[in-house]
C-alpha cells in the first residue's frame, strides 16, 4: 500500500466533526467505513462496533473523538464564552480559527489582546478558560439566535501535506489509530482468523468511558488499543520521546499485559517492522486502561503512533508510522490466530 493511500483513508477521517459526547455525525460514517470489513453499528454510548469469525476473540480499540470547546453563553457584546471539551491547549488558542456548531457552522476567532496593549505584567502569561471569548462577528441578539450553551467547536484548519509522507491536521489524535485499526482489517482480508471485535470508542478524551462499556459487552479475551504518544520536537528529550517514521510505540506499563507487548514486538523483530518501545511507569492515559479492567478482565496492550503538537489544530503524524501500526496488528492477529485454531 502506497502511503499516500494511507493518507488519504487519514483525511477522510479528519475531516468529520466529532468532540466528546457528540461523535454522532463521525460515527456514522467511520460504521459506514468498517461496514466494508464486518456488520458494524453503533451503540448505547456512540461507539462504532463490528465484529467477525468466532472462537478466541481479540479486540481492538481507537477513539473516534476530538477535543474541542462548548458555548458556555453569549457575553453581552456578542462574544462566545467556552469551556474545554477534552485537553483543549490554552497556550495555542489565542488568535485561532473555529467553527461553532451551532443551527448551522459558524465561523469565528479566538479573541487575542495585541501585544502593544498587554501590561506589562501579562506578559508571557496564558490566558484562563473563562478569560477566552470567540468573536462571530456578530451582537449578543444575533448571536443568540444561532448559538446556544452546549454548542461544540472545533478547530477550523486545513488537512495539510507537509514534506514526505507526513501531515499536520486537527484530530490526528486519534484519527491517525482509527486509520491504522482500519488499515489492518484490510490487510487481514481473505484470511481466516479468530474472531475480531473492533470498537472505535467515544469519549476518550473525557474519561474512557465509550471504551469501559464497549470491552464490557465485548468481553474479549485480548485486546490492542491504538492511540498515539509523544514524537520528538525541538525542546523535548530524545531519549523519553520518538522521532516522526520511526515505527509504531509498543506500549510497557504496569497497565498493559507484559507478555502481549514482548509478543508485538517479537513479531515486529520477525517481520521487520519499525517500531520502538514506550515505557510508562503507571498507567497509559489512554482506554487501554479501562479496556483492562472491564468486566471479568481483558488482557491488552498497546500500541501509539508517535505525533507532534498533540492537542493542537496542527498535530503532525507520519504515514508511515500509521501504516506499520496496522501491519503489526495484523500480523500479531495471523499469529495468534493459527495458535488458537
């Protein structure tokens, strides 16, 4: 598979609208893109769920949503008031463009102070979640009429290609996951395997709790989640953090089932498929920690696909780490599989 092809399945990803709680218009059409690989449908809480084959089950998890903002109210000059939905970055939010979802999409920006006016004793300083307003351009009668408290936002900014295989987009976190648990049913067509429970899991970003329910009522007896981890960038460690093409993280933490990562990445060695190791002291902060811990128990690992800028509009991934991430699911699923026919 061309990268470009894995890029593609990317931005058709990107670009739906979901933050936590409100997957609803990306989670119909990620069900309509795993309906191609197995009977899929969407649950109680918002998941995307499938399932094929019978007999030792694994499953396999990424998240559908995004972060994002919601109206809190409408000042009275007409400006937005919002909270954070998720691990929005107060840091970045000065200046940037969104769209509020509200009767219809709303364009607005951000408000920022220009520097000639800050004190002298704001300087450096980040602005508040209750300090930050979005301008619509429109009075506080207009705007009530289109925009209501409990309205989403996400970032408005482009799929863009950056030079080789890589990308910068909003919501790679963990869109870049759903394309690699996508990509690796596709590569397991026409073979027989065990059985495979897919579940791309709403509400991530504010808890896990799409993913606690989803491996309840699945009850697998393994399980890979798919999220993405810390790359390399100017001011962070090489040692603690990946660069960009290097593979896919396979998850150790106390968490994760230590044999099921040596597993990964026996395989990877097997095969040839670049990847690194991720070491966490406690837990992930991702849904492998609740999938663990569901109902009777699941034994999971993980494995992330290394970003930059996480938690921006501009989170940089490579293809390639996304293509490799499928292939070792994939392989590990063959394996597994011939040993437990």
């Amino acid at each position: 598979m061309e990268y470009s092809e894995v890029t593609c399945l990317l931005r058709s990803l990107c670009e739906l609208k979901g933050t936590s709680g409100d997957e609803g218009a990306a989670a119909e059409k990620i069900c309509e893109m795993l309906g191609r690989y197995m009977p899929s449908k969407i649950d109680t809480l918002g998941n995307v769920t499938g399932t094929r084959g019978e007999g030792f089950s694994i499953l396999l998890d990424a998240h559908t949503d995004q972060i994002g903002l919601a109206v809190t109210a409408v000042d009275d000059d007409g400006f937005i008031k919002v909270a954070r939905v998720g691990g929005a970055d107060c840091r970045v939010l000065t200046a940037a463009e969104v769209i509020i979802h509200g009767k219809s999409d709303i364009y607005g920006v951000i408000t920022s102070t220009p520097p000639h006016l800050k004190a002298d004793s704001d300087s450096g300083k980040v602005k508040k979640f209750d300090e930050i307003t979005v301008d619509i351009g429109m009075k506080k009668e207009e705007a009530e009429k289109v925009v209501s408290p409990g309205d989403r936002i996400t970032f408005k900014a482009p799929f863009s290609h950056l030079a080789g295989n890589r990308i910068a987009s909003p919501s790679v976190d963990d869109r870049a996951g759903v394309a690699a648990v996508l990509r690796c049913l596709q590569l397991l067509e026409g073979k027989k395997t065990c059985r495979i429970d897919v579940m791309f899991s709403a509400q991530e970003e504010t808890g896990g709790s799409g993913a606690a329910a989803g491996a309840f009522n699945s009850q697998a007896d393994e399980a890979i989640a798919c999220d993405v981890s810390f790359a390399a960038a100017p001011g962070l460690s090489d040692d603690k953090y990946v660069a960009l093409g290097s593979g896919t993280m396979v998850g150790y933490a106390p968490s994760l089932d230590y044999a099921m990562s040596r597993r990964l990445t026996e395989i990877a060695e097997k095969k040839e498929i670049p990847h690194t190791a991720e070491v966490m002291g406690g837990s992930t902060g991702t849904n492998g920690d609740d999938i663990q811990v569901s109902g009777r128990g699941i034994k999971t690992a993980l494995l992330s696909i290394p970003i930059r800028n996480m938690h921006t509009a501009v989170e940089v991934v490579d293809a390639a780490d996304i293509e490799n991430t499928a292939r070792l699911m994939a392989e590990y699923i063959i394996e597994r599989s011939a040993e437990n026919a």
